[in-house]
C-alpha cells in the first residue's frame, strides 16, 4: 500500500481537476465543444457503409442515422428512395437505428489502477492533458456501478492498467432499444470483447494526437461491444472486419 513519509496510508489525491468523464463531456459538448462546430467524419469506406446499412434497410419505410450514420444521408436518399431518413427516435419506432461511431463518442469514466493495483478514477486537466489519480472506485461517494462493471467486463489485472467504463454507453443504447417498437437497432462502434481490452484503454484523438480535453479535437474510445450487447440482450457479430451490437 502507497504510504506517506510517516508511513501513514496515503488519502487519494485531492484535485480540483474535473474527471475525464466531465473533461471529455465539455470538450465534446459543452457551449464550446469540438462537436458543435465540427461534425463527425467517417472513418471507414463511405460506399461500403451505405452499401451495408441499404441492404439492412429492406423491409422498412423509416431510418434513424445516428453519428456519424448522418453524413450517409444523401447516398442513402439516392439508393433507396422510399425510406423516410429522420433525425428523431420516437417511441415506438418499427424502423430501422443505425449508430455509428456514436456510441465511441459518449464519455465515460477512465479508471487507472495504482501502483498497488487499486482502481481508481482518473482525473484530467482540461488544458495540458496531464492526469491524476482520485478516488478508488470502491470509496464511498463513488457510485457502484463503475465498480461492479469494472469487476465483471473489464477487470484491471495488474497496477498502472487502464479502462473505459461501459455504463454511460450502455445506457444510451438502452434507451434507443426501449424506443423501439418492432423496429431494430445496429450499432457500428470501434470496439474489443473481454478477450481483446486494450490494456492502456482505448481514449485518443482520430489524428492520432495527445488526448486533451481542451474543445479543439475530437475525443473518442472504442465500446466493449460484448458488454453492450449482454446489457440490452442484443447480439455482438464480427462479420468482413466490422465490428457491431444488433437487437431485432
């Protein structure tokens, strides 16, 4: 156990700095957030993908397109002509939601283990990127859900290993799920299986640059897609090197 120069345990870090699931939320989202001036890009074949989501359509008159899903709008108004695209998930949709690269973006909590392979929430600062470790996730405060997912999909098996908890993504797929009324859900999300976890995580820049938390570049993570499939009872496919939760 980390001690202090008395050899008294040491109390985690007291910062100012918000956590990374705060950070990433304002610098995405926030009033002046990357995403509100700079659309999603896509980061796969723009024909393949309209290619894929056309042949899924059929047998339905209406298509929500979340994420990055929006910009194959005008291909997919072109190829299929009697599907209404809409910008809305209504209750009860009997049509077709096709996610992606939306799930990859909704912030989540970072968790890193200590050097005694505690997990603990990982703070950030907003303008330098540098990070601190807080509260571990079993301290009272912190809610037991990042815990308990931790612990069942993605345990950190030695100090200094990272996560991306899966609960804020789960949690927005639910409720496009619950939407549904007869309709069906694709998710489209980079993303890893239990055999698979990144053991640095996954959060980065699509540039390829440091992950700072500063609203002047996009900031996404990949999606523990059997997590999300088992949260909502749908089904995770691996099919030609793309990776996708489907329900209905």
């Amino acid at each position: 156990m980390s001690t202090t120069g008395l050899g008294m345990p040491a109390l985690p870090p007291r910062t100012a700095q918000p956590t990374w699931k705060q950070a990433w939320d304002t610098a995405l989202y926030g009033p002046s957030g990357f995403l509100r001036s700079n659309p999603l890009q896509l980061t796969r074949g723009r024909t393949e993908l309209a290619d894929f989501v056309a042949e899924r359509a059929e047998g339905f008159d209406e298509l929500v397109l979340l994420g990055a899903a929006g910009l194959l709008a005008p291909d997919l108004s072109a190829r299929v002509p009697r599907l209404m695209i809409r910008g809305d998930l209504p209750d009860d949709f009997g049509g077709l939601v096709v996610a992606l690269d939306w799930l990859a973006h909704v912030p989540t909590h970072v968790v890193r283990a200590d050097d005694d392979g505690r997990p603990r929430i990982v703070h950030v600062d907003p303008v330098t990127g540098e990070e601190i470790l807080g509260s571990q996730v079993s301290d009272p405060g912190v809610p037991a859900t990042i815990g308990d997912w931790l612990s069942r999909h993605w345990p950190l098996p030695e100090p200094f290993a990272r996560a991306e908890v899966g609960t804020a993504r789960e949690a927005a797929w639910r409720d496009v799920v619950r939407r549904l009324g007869g309709g069906a859900a694709i998710a489209l999300e980079p993303g890893h299986t239990r055999e698979s976890r990144p053991a640095d995580g996954s959060l980065r820049t699509p540039s390829g640059g440091l992950p700072v938390p500063d609203g002047a570049r996009d900031l996404l993570a990949d999606v523990a897609l059997d997590a999300l499939a088992e949260s909502c009872g749908g089904r995770f496919v691996l099919e030609d090197g793309l990776s996708r939760v489907e329900l209905g």
